[in-house]
C-alpha cells in the first residue's frame, strides 16, 4: 500500500528547489572513513533525491556541487572530487538523461579540466531537448562572481553599442545571468544544520524561502525532502507585501 506524502499533496509544491549539500566531511569522519567516502555517499543521495523531485511534481532541481571557494580544500580532496564528479557524469548523468531529464551546469568552467568540460557540454548537449525535471549542477559556482561576470558583460555590450547604461534593469542584468533559462528557486535547503547561503545563488534568491536541516547531506532521503516541502508549504510568501 502506497504511504501518503507528509506534505499536502493538494497543495502546491515549490516548482524550482535548490540544495546546498553540506556534510560529507563530517559524515565520513563519524564512521572513521576517508573524506572521499563521504563525497561518493554524498553522490547516492543526488541520485536519490533527483528521483524524489520527479516522483514529488519538482520541475526545477539545481545543487550546490562545488563552489569557488572550494579551491581552498587540500589538493588530493579536490582531486578527489574532480575524480569523482567525472564519474559522475559519465555514469549517471547519462543515466538521467535517459529517463528524460535535462542537464544544465552552471560556474565558471575555465579552471575545470579539459576532459570535464568536454563532459560538460556533451551532457548538456544530448540533453538539451529532455522535457522532464530540469536538472542544474552549479561547479566552480560563485554567487558574487556570477553578478560581476554579468555587469562586466553589460558593460562590454554598452561599449560596443548594444546598450546605454540607462538601459540596465532587473530584467536585462538577469538575461547577462547564467542562470537566465532557469525560474528563480521557491525553496534553498541546506543540510548539517549551517546556516548561511555560503555565494549561493545571491541573486535568485532574493525571495527564496529557506530549510535549514541537521540532517547530514550523505543521509538525506525522500522523507527529509517531504519535510522540506512541507515546510514550505507552511510559509506565507509575499514578496514584500502585506498578508493582511
């Protein structure tokens, strides 16, 4: 007999989620494992919680996989991570591909090695037709960068022509955005009980509610992501406005 969700299956669920992935480390450390165990755990509970959006009616998923300032980590773990996000998408991205869901990436990919890239865009690119959940992996991803990257470019095109400066507007910085095919999230969840945004999707999320879970990134199930919905379901949005 099917178990009934615990969020309020009549009521609507947020249409684009985004998740901070946050524990790992801490997750292989309680068990006496490497750090690499956690990151290869880490990337189980991707793969189930990319099937839960799908299964709970998300159409837009984007995770936080590795940021800007992930860098800072010692070398053999950033290996290590580059290792295992080859992996990754070889193996499972194809998979996802194949049930219909579409892959974009986000982050500046200059600094990522020749073979991921050309990983990248074949993903994307076999992709790009998918009409299932939009899945969005942000590598090398920085919130503030991805701001200035696109003031640099309204810029470029004002020098060239394109643009007067007293063209900017909200909309138009947006379309400079990576970003810009994606709706802004509805619900951020971070994991391992942090608190903070850590140059996540500083734009976008200027209305996002927020989840903040103890629950370690490697154990996060469909349950938790049902209490994140419902949660959010809880929550009044209003934009700025009065809810009287």
């Amino acid at each position: 007999m099917a178990v009934a969700p615990a969020f309020d299956d009549q009521q609507p669920v947020p249409n684009h989620v985004a998740i901070i992935m946050d524990g790992n480390g801490r997750w292989a450390r309680a068990r006496g494992l490497p750090r690499i165990a956690g990151h290869k755990q880490g990337a189980e509970a991707v793969r189930s919680t990319v099937r839960s959006c799908k299964d709970i009616g998300i159409s837009y998923l984007t995770i936080y996989a590795f940021s800007s300032e992930n860098w800072k980590r010692p070398a053999s773990e950033v290996d290590d991570l580059m290792g295992l996000l080859r992996l990754y998408i070889r193996r499972e991205i194809a998979s996802l591909g194949r049930e219909g869901v579409r892959i974009r990436f986000i982050g500046n990919r200059s600094r990522l090695d020749s073979d991921i890239n050309r990983l990248i865009v074949e993903a994307e690119e076999n992709t790009k037709d998918n009409t299932g959940l939009n899945f969005t992996v942000a590598i090398n991803y920085g919130g503030r960068q991805e701001i200035l990257d696109a003031v640099r470019a309204f810029a470029d095109d004002v020098r060239a022509g394109s643009h007067a400066p007293e063209d900017i507007s909200e909309p138009l910085l947006e379309s400079y955005l990576q970003s810009q095919e994606l709706p802004d999230p509805d619900l951020i969840i971070r994991t391992s009980g942090e608190q903070r945004i850590s140059n996540f999707l500083l734009w976008q999320s200027a209305y996002t509610e927020f989840v903040f879970t103890s629950i370690l990134w490697p154990d996060f199930k469909h349950e938790h992501l049902e209490q994140a919905v419902q949660e959010y379901q809880r929550r009044e949005r209003r934009y700025g406005g009065s809810g009287d």
